[in-house]
C-alpha cells in the first residue's frame, strides 16, 4: 500500500501511481517481499525489518515538508502518461495535485517506509 488515510482525490493519484508502476512491470509490494528474498538468498544474517509510518505534512519544516514537496514534485513529473489514465485537463490536473496535497495534510496521510538491513555472514 502506497498510501493511508487517503481522501478521495489523494486516492485517484495514488491508484494511478500504482496502474503505472504495474504497466511498467514493477513490483508494487517489493518492499513487503525484501527481507524474505534477503533470508532466500542465504548470504546474510541477522536480518531486520522495520516500518515506520512516514507524515505527509507542511506544518513540520523537516521531512514531513519535504514528503509532502516530493510527492506533488512525483506527481507533476508523472502529467504526461497520467493526464490521458485520468481524463483530465492540464488545468484540472494541476488543481488536483493540489488537491491532493491539501487532503494529505488533512487527513493525517501517511506511508509506511521499510527498512531491511542485516549482516554479511562471518562478520562481525
């Protein structure tokens, strides 16, 4: 899952993200599958796994900003295959990230990041 405690316009995008990524045979869960394909490949050990809940949010100057820049920044750059998926203007585009932006900040939006690390085997 991209995205949670999305509203309506929010989820539009983050669907068509995902339709995207799909059309590009991209694996959208590939962060859920890292560590059982780390454990799989057997030159690691001591693998860990941990997820956060990472805030869309303009009221935090730090990363929530940032999160928040970089997902209307994504979805901007994603206009011209989108546009057509959507049945939009550029106008009505534009005011959708917008949108969008303002929902993320409404709702509490967030994603969950994972983090997979481990040890190379016979180190230290």
């Amino acid at each position: 899952m991209i995205g949670h405690r999305l509203g309506p316009v929010s989820t539009i995008f983050f669907d068509t993200v995902r339709k995207l990524q799909i059309a590009r045979n991209l694996d959208t869960d590939i962060c859920y599958k890292t560590r059982t394909l780390l454990e799989e490949n057997g030159k690691l050990e001591d693998i860990n796994e941990e997820k956060n809940a990472l805030r869309f949010s303009t009221e935090d100057e730090n990363l929530g900003k940032a999160v928040t820049d970089n997902t209307k920044t994504a979805f901007y750059n994603m206009k011209p295959v989108a546009m057509p998926i959507l049945g939009v203007t550029s106008e009505k585009f534009d005011e959708m990230v917008e949108t969008c932006a303002k929902e993320l900040e409404d709702n509490k939006s967030y994603h969950e990041v994972v983090r997979v690390y481990g040890r190379k085997k016979g180190t230290v």
